[in-house]
C-alpha cells in the first residue's frame, strides 16, 4: 500500500540571509548606482538588508566591525556584507594610502570574523572609468559585490553543515 502524502515539504528550509551593505558616499552618484546594482542582486535572492552609510571608503572597514558586533549582540548577526564605494586617483599619494587601507581593512575582517565580504569599493584612475563600473558598459562592480558576498555565505552554510 502506498504512503499518503503527510503535505510537507520534503526539501529543507533555509533561512532568509540577513545582509549588510556599508555604502561610503564621497561619490554620491557612483554610490547610487553602485548600491542599485547591489541591492537588485540582493531582492533577487531574496535576502534581507540593513544599509549603513559613511563618509568615504576608510570608514567602511570600521563601519562594518562595529555593526557586525552590535548585530552580534543582538543575537542577529549578518550573514554577510557587501563594501560600496570608489576611490578615483588623484595628485596626492592619499589615493594609495585609501585605496590600500581600505581593502587591507576589508580582508582583515573577513579572515578574523570569518565574514563572507564582498568587494564593491572601485578604485580606478578616473571619474570615467568609475562610471564605467558602476552600471555602464563593464557592468556593475556593486551587482558582483553583492554576488560575491552572497556565493560567500553559501559557501560559509554549505561547510557548516558538512
């Protein structure tokens, strides 16, 4: 005799991943159109999203830390973060030092928090080739962010329950 179906999915829930985006500002235009790429990429998915947004890309890294141990100790935390931003060279050595800094601080919270971190902070030569990056004809910088974020948590799951 065959088995009645009880009506319940045999296919295992997964929760809805909880996402950051830090979004520095000192290009508000890029930013726009780096966080639309970010956050359609994150809809798709079906991932929620908190946005915090700061001065320019130094603060970023520091942003993140203090919001991923505030949503910590909410007993909520994130299941990852998308990095939003640009830095555009200029006269001065203060281009390397942002552009430096801000990825190294980036790394260093995705290694010591085990944190799955997406890149979407451009670092070009001029305001074109960030325009280019941002939603034009080399694509959205911000949409591969949040992709690489996204692929990250999986990962992160996917070992988690091996």
């Amino acid at each position: 005799m065959a088995k009645k179906p009880s009506g319940k999915s045999k296919a295992p829930k997964t929760a809805k991943l909880r996402m950051l985006i830090v979004e520095a500002r000192f290009y508000g235009d890029i930013s726009d159109k780096l966080l639309a790429g970010a956050t359609k990429v994150l809809e798709a998915a079906g991932a929620s999203y908190d946005r915090i947004t700061v001065p320019g890309a130094l603060e970023v890294p520091a942003a993140i830390a203090l919001a991923v141990d505030a949503a910590k100790a909410k007993r909520a935390p994130y299941d990852g973060v998308v990095a939003l931003g640009c830095v555009i060279e200029g006269e001065t050595y203060h281009f390397e030092v942002v552009s430096n800094e801000s990825a190294r601080g980036l790394m260093d919270l995705a290694v010591r928090e085990r944190l799955p971190l997406g890149n979407g902070i451009l670092t070009v030569d001029t305001e074109q080739q960030a325009y280019d990056r941002a939603g034009g004809p080399l694509d959205n910088k911000g949409a591969e962010a949040a992709h690489a974020a996204l692929a990250m948590a999986a990962l992160k799951n996917s070992l988690k329950a091996r």
